[in-house]
C-alpha cells in the first residue's frame, strides 16, 4: 500500500513537473517570436530612413541645377532702375530690361536688340534718344562697349575686341585667333562655330554682332 502511494505520488509530481515545464516552454517560444518580429522590422525602418535620404540628396541636386540655371546681367543707361538683374538661362534682352523697370521716356529702343539672348555676366546699357549717331552706347561683357553702328571682324580683330562679344572670355577669344591662323581666316561667321567652346548658343548670341569682312 504504502509503495503503491509513493508511486502514485510519484506520477503526480512527473506530470505537474512536465506541465510546468510545457507552459514555460510556450512562454520563451513567444518571447521569441516577438523578437524576431521586431528585429525583420527594424530593416524596414533604416530602409525608410534610406529613402529619406536619397529624397534629400536627390532634392539638393535638383536645386543645384535649378541655380545653375540663373544668370545675372548688368543693366544700365536709360532704364527706370539700372543695376543687377537676375534672370533664366536662355533669356531676352527685353525680359531684362522689364527687371530693371523698363526703358525710360529718353531711351531709345532701337540702340539695342530687344528679342536678342543675353549671357552671364553681360553688361547692357539702353541709349539716349538724343545720343549721336556712332556714340558707344550698347551691348557688352562687364569690360569694353560694342559700338551699336559697328560690327566684330572676326578676320581682323584683336583679342580685346573678341573679349567685347557676349559669351566670349579670353580663353575662347584667343581659341578664335588660333582657328584664325591655322585656317587663313574664317570665310563665312558660321564658321566660327567650329572653334572649340563655340556652340549654337553663343553664336545665336553673337551672330548680329561679327563679320568676316
């Protein structure tokens, strides 16, 4: 009998024990789970933290092609506010002169080309209606004035009255002195264009304004 209680016990305390250790067993396998949970998420979370910035780089550059697309033009002689004005890549003389407050009642329109394409860094000064004819009045790059009456011999200029066409720095114009040499001059002004750094931009920019004669 008192075998038969011991083993009886026995069998008790092997089962409670085994159920015990059951239930700890299902409480660390979801302590687990949880954790692996949490830690699959966290890729989730610096991938966000990723596109965040990438947005941003993406967002910087854009804005640094944005302001390179900007240039700045010298206006002054007969406008209502002669100064600095900012303006798009690309722009008209006339969108200029409207950022300087327009043509005052002594200017005179026909000194300058409205519809012409201005350049970075170019200095424009709107004449007088009263000025003489052949007076230096109009269009030039910060340094010397283009006489509105007179145009740019590419055949014989120097490199200072090169240097005076918009666009055109003292790299590029002693660029056109070499082709000039090495080719026994230019025979059309479209030829210009097949001088290094002389694209169809800048020869929009100076076609009106050169000769080959």
């Amino acid at each position: 009998m008192i075998k038969g209680k011991i083993d009886k016990q026995s069998l008790w305390i092997i089962g409670i024990s085994i159920l015990i250790l059951s239930a700890l067993g299902l409480f660390y396998l979801d302590k687990s789970k949880e954790g692996i949970s949490l830690e699959t998420a966290l890729p989730t979370d610096q991938n966000e933290e990723f596109q965040l910035e990438e947005t941003d780089v993406s967002d910087e550059a854009k804005k640094s092609a944005e302001e390179k697309e900007d240039i700045y033009v010298h206006i002054s002689g007969e406008v209502k506010n002669p100064g600095v004005v900012k303006l798009k890549n690309g722009a008209r003389l006339y969108e200029a002169v409207e950022k300087a407050g327009g043509i005052t009642e002594e200017g005179n329109y026909d000194s300058v080309n409205l519809a012409s394409v201005v350049a970075d860094q170019q200095k424009v000064k709107i004449g007088n209606i009263n000025d003489k004819k052949g007076d230096e009045n109009f269009l030039d790059d910060g340094n010397v004035t283009i006489q509105s009456n007179n145009m740019i011999n590419i055949n014989s200029a120097n490199k200072s009255e090169l240097e005076t066409l918009p666009g055109i720095g003292a790299a590029i114009a002693q660029k056109i002195l070499e082709y000039r040499e090495e080719n026994n001059g230019f025979k059309t002004i479209d030829e210009i264009k097949n001088v290094n750094r002389i694209g169809d931009k800048t020869f929009e920019m100076i076609k009106n304004l050169i000769s080959v004669n």
